[in-house]
C-alpha cells in the first residue's frame, strides 16, 4: 500500500483540479450602476496617480471617487483643487484636521476658521483618521479624546457648512484580541499592525464610545462611520447606533473580509433593512508604492486595482460563491460568497447616499 503512495499523490498533484479558482482568468466585472466610492485614497495630488486611477474606474465602470487625502489650507489643499477642476465629475476631495499644528496657541480656536478656508476652497467634507483617540496629543501631552469639548467647535462648523464627517475611531473589535491561532491575520505580514497592545491603547469599548458621544452632541453634523464604523462583528450594534443617531452613516470600505465570514443572507438582510445608511467605498490607495515613471509597474498596478474593484462590484451584485476577498488577504486564499443586493438598494448604497450626504456633487445627465 505505502508503496503506491507516492504514485498517488503524482496522480493527485497532475489531475486534481484546482482547488481554488483564480480571477485572473475571469473578464472584469463592469457595473452597469452609477458608482462613487467614498473612500478612496490619493496620497499626494499626483496627475499620473490620478490618470491611473481614473483609467482603472473606467475599466469597471465606476463614476467617482471621493480622496481623502485633500490636507489643509497651507499645505496640498491648493494642489488637490486644481486637480478637481480638471475632473469635476470624477474627483470629490475631502480635507483634513491639521494636528501639526496642535501645540501652537490658540489651535482648537482656529479649527473652525481652518475647515471654512477649506470649504471654501472647494473641499466637500472632512475626513478624520484614526489616530484620534489613539496616538494624538495635546500641547499638554495629554492623549486628545474624539469627544473632547475643544474639538465642539469644528464638529459644529461642519454641519454648519453642511458638510460631512467622514471618521475613522476604533478598528475592527479582532485587532484588540490577544493573538493566538485564531487571529485572522494569523501569520500574515499585517499581523503586528493589525493587533494592539491593550495596555498601552485605549479600549475598542472606549473608542467608541467617544464616537457616538460626538454623534449625540451634533445631531446637525452629518458622520459617516469609516470601515462598517468599526463595527462589523457586531451589526446588532450598528443597527442599534442608525437607530439611536440619524445623523451615522457608514461607509463598507476594506471590511469585505469580514462581512465575507457571515451569512450571506443576513450580510444582505442588513443591507436591505439600512440602505438608506451605507455607502459604497473600498479604501486602499492609487499608485501606492509604484513610481508613476516606471510604465510596467503602472500597468500591473491597473491591472491589480481593476482586480480589487471587480472582485467588490461582483461581491455586492452577485451571489457567486467564489468571490477572491477583494484585498487577496493572506496570498488570496479567502473567498467570500457574493450578497446580491436588489437593484434599488445598490442604486442608494452606490450612490443616492453618498449624494444626499455630500454637498455639490454633479452629475452630467446621460
Ligand atoms: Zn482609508
């Protein structure tokens, strides 16, 4: 019997068919819907990065992104603008809080001033990275909380301008577990980035909190929730902060390989039941690590962001059940069964949200 073994295994190894089905093969998945992904990154104003993205939004039939990645009034601000007026229809840029700034006087006074230079240059919404609540301090040195009172001010100055908040607080609730053979990210490259030390960070529980205290003092600021707004392994939760806050949206960017470990039909369900609340975006950035002048790593780039975008167009309209998770975590070897929402749900989640939340949004009529 041991004898053939190895005879067996060559036949298995030569016959077998694959396991896994690879993409690559397959033709794109081009949507036939209007799509704005609100959560896109652009690191700096980079024509080439811009053209490469906007060839690859061609490719699959994506309308618009939304960078968030605009900066402040003094720094590329100015450059990102100029930029979105060579691409009205396409481009839509958020700004940022300049916390480099925060151990000068008088730094909490002048955010409001900031963010109305910024919106009058032409910025659509601000975007808040996690660090708040996380690693940002105060001139004191003291760690800043997200619901700070020093920060009331520039809450309320952008429902003032009517324009919304997109904020990242917290990070999916794994990242503070210890790691053990069930961490996700078991063995990845990602593995220490994506897990904290509990006794030097804030608690998920603390983190949140602090955001949906800020929801509750600014019922007229609109806030979309960054990444499921970090709550995906609880939509129990989620549901109940829609409910609580009419002022929370959330946006389902890089989130995929988790909602791809739950059940399909309740994935959808949610979905359905708050489709007025979730907005379309995929995280990740153009160009990222690529040098623009370097043509065939621009082209594998294109190829690998056509991929990334397709895998979620395909993810949200079909209920194939071979779907690559659209980061290909752990050399791809995750596939997530597609949630196939109904036509009028992809039509508010791609985009009618996103254009009741963000002011000026412009639409050529076809
Ligand atoms: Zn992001």
């Amino acid at each position: 019997m041991y004898r053939t073994a190895p005879l067996v295994l060559l036949a298995l190894a030569l016959f077998a068919p694959r396991v896994l089905a690879q993409d690559e093969d397959k033709p794109l998945h081009k949507t036939g819907y209007r799509v704005i992904n609100v959560h896109r990154h652009v690191d700096s104003p980079s024509p080439e990065a811009v053209k490469a993205e906007l060839e690859v939004l061609d490719r699959v039939g994506v309308s618009a992104i939304v960078v968030l990645d605009g900066g402040t009034s003094d720094g590329k601000l100015p450059a990102w603008i100029e930029l979105r007026k060579k691409h009205p229809e396409r481009l839509i840029v958020f700004g940022n809080v300049p916390w480099g700034r925060i151990k000068q006087d008088n730094f909490f006074e002048n955010l409001p001033r900031e963010i109305a230079d910024q919106h009058k240059l032409g910025v659509q919404g601000l975007k808040i990275f996690k660090q708040l609540g996380m690693s940002i301090r105060d001139g004191k040195g003291e760690l800043l909380k997200g619901d700070d009172p020093r920060l009331d001010p520039l809450w309320a100055k952008c429902g003032e301008l009517g324009i919304p908040v997109l904020i990242h607080m917290a990070d999916p609730k794994e990242y503070w577990y210890p790691l053990t053979y069930n961490t996700f990210h078991y063995g990845m490259k990602s593995e220490q980035e994506q897990h904290y030390d509990r006794d030097k960070m804030p608690s998920w529980e603390e983190l949140i909190r602090q955001r949906d205290h800020i929801l509750k003092k600014h019922p007229k600021t609109n806030f979309i929730g960054a990444h499921m707004g970090s709550l995906t392994f609880d939509l129990k939760q989620l549901g109940e902060t829609f409910d609580k806050y009419p002022n929370f949206s959330v946006d389902c960017s890089a989130r995929t390989r988790i909602l791809g470990r739950l059940n399909p039909m309740a994935v959808r369900d949610f979905f359905v039941k708050y489709q007025d609340r979730i907005l379309f975006g995929t995280d990740s950035s153009a160009l990222n690590n690529v040098k623009p002048d370097d043509e065939k790593a621009v082209a594998a780039w294109k190829d690998r962001a056509s991929r990334f975008y397709s895998r979620h167009l395909e993810y949200f309209e079909t209920n194939r059940v071979d779907i690559v998770e659209p980061y290909g975590w752990g050399k791809e070897w995750l596939r997530i069964p597609g949630v196939k929402l109904p036509p009028q749900v992809l039509e508010k989640f791609y985009h009618a949200n996103a254009e009741k939340l963000i002011p000026g949004l412009t639409r050529k009529k076809d």
